[in-house]
C-alpha cells in the first residue's frame, strides 16, 4: 500500500542509486516516476536503463519529450546538454538496447490517473511544461485554472522544488510541514521534488512516499556523492560545468 514517487533525475546515476536503495530500506516495492529521467546529468543511458528496471510508470518530462522532438523554451545551457544526450541515446550499448531507450521514451504517457489522484510531470493544465512555483500561490487566476483540472490530489515535479500547495494559503515546504501530510483534507497539489537536481538549496535527492493505507505523504531527502557527479559533468565539454556546481548547492 506504498508508492514511491520520483521525478526529475537528470541523467544523475549517483542520485539515482541513493534514492533507490532509501526506497527499498523503506519497504516500498512500487516506485513511479513523473519525468525527466534525462537532460543536463553525464549518465543519460544509464538512468534510463535503471528506471525502465525499477519503475512500474514513468510520465513524459519535457527534457524526455526534447531528445524525441526539436525543444522549446530550451535555455542555452539546456538545449547544448540534450543535444549531447541525444547523442548518448543514440551511440551508447547495443542496437537492440538503444532501441529499447527510444522505444520507451517514445511510449511514456503524459498524465496517469487512478481514482482522484492525478500523476503529471508539469502541472495539471500542461502535463509536460507548464511551471507551478511557490509564488504562484499569489496568482488566484491561475491556481483556479489548475485546481479545477483533478478532483481530489496531483502531483508532479518539474520546477525540482518539494513542497504542498493547498488548495487555499500559501505553499509550504517539507520543512514547514514536519516532514509529511495527512491526506484527508481539501484538494492540493504535491511537488515530489528532484531526484538528480534539487533547487531549493538542499543539495539531497528528493522523492516523496504516498501511504494508501495511513493516507499520508511523506517527504524524504537522501545524501548522495554529489563531487562524483559534478566531476562527471566537468569532463564532458558539451555539459556546462554550472550544470555540476549547481548540485554542490542544491540551486
């Protein structure tokens, strides 16, 4: 009656095998994960192969949705990184392996639904891009216009920044919320938070866990080997190296 949920690993395997190893000393079998299992990080191969492994659902991110199709609103820093993971997807393993990735990639759906939960990786208006942030709460017209999209829950990733936003007041943090929610209460939406790039200025992976059974959420941060990524990144001339210093700060 545990769910794992994952979102924004960025091609960081370090992170990635951190979190996955917190999720099985937590007890959870069933891990999905809301996109962007790609972009920016120096192991895109690898953290597909692994989620393709270990997650029962992947959602499309949008950085998974720019190594299919030409990206928009991509940053410069962005756009030269995706450019060199498609270049990964394409060069790295065997045919039938890079088959397998593209295939994958090709078939991840946007939104996935289950009773009065909604899973997307953005928000519930633009499952793949749109941006819901902490300030958002102060624009009434949008947070309408988002709350009128699911029925009970939503969660999602995308701006890597964890948190609640409840359907009234301001958004709150893991912290501000001791760590986790009861959900027996009015419509929210739940940011997961970034596996691979978190940005709000902790530097641990994030993931959240959702008990069916306790009907709770909860907020965890797992320490990783950030230096051994960032290095990664430094070596390759198509990563920027903020890409790596970034993570050392968690912006």
């Amino acid at each position: 009656m545990k769910l794992a949920l994952i979102s924004d690993i960025h091609g960081n395997l370090e992170a990635l095998r951190a979190v996955l190893e917190d999720i099985r000393q937590q007890g959870v079998k069933d891990i999905w994960c809301l996109g962007d299992v790609i972009g920016y990080g120096p192991n895109p191969c690898e953290c597909l192969d692994t989620v393709m492994r270990s997650c029962s659902l992947t959602i499309l991110g949008n950085h998974d949705q720019a190594a299919l199709f030409d990206p928009e609103g991509f940053n410069p820093v962005a756009l030269q990184a995706i450019y060199w993971t498609r270049d990964q997807l394409d060069s790295v393993g065997a045919r039938d392996q890079i088959n397998a990735r593209w295939d994958f990639l090709g078939e991840l759906p946007r939104t996935h639904k289950v009773d009065d939960l909604l899973f997307v990786h953005g928000s519930p208006r633009d499952p793949t891009n749109e941006y819901v942030f902490p300030e958002d709460v102060y624009n009434l017209r949008k947070m309408e216009g988002l709350f009128s999209r699911f029925e009970g829950y939503c969660f999602q990733g995308h701006t890597h920044i964890p948190g609640m936003f409840p359907i009234e007041g301001d958004f709150r943090s893991p912290d501000e919320l001791g760590g986790e929610v009861a959900l027996t209460g009015d419509k929210a939406m739940f940011n997961v938070g970034s596996v691979g790039q978190p940005r709000d200025s902790d530097p641990r992976g994030s993931y959240v866990i959702l008990d069916k059974s306790e009907q709770r959420l909860i907020f965890r941060r797992v320490e990783y080997d950030f230096e051994a990524t960032a290095n990664k990144i430094y070596r390759v001339d198509q990563l920027d190296n903020m890409l790596g210093d970034r993570l050392k700060s968690g912006r």
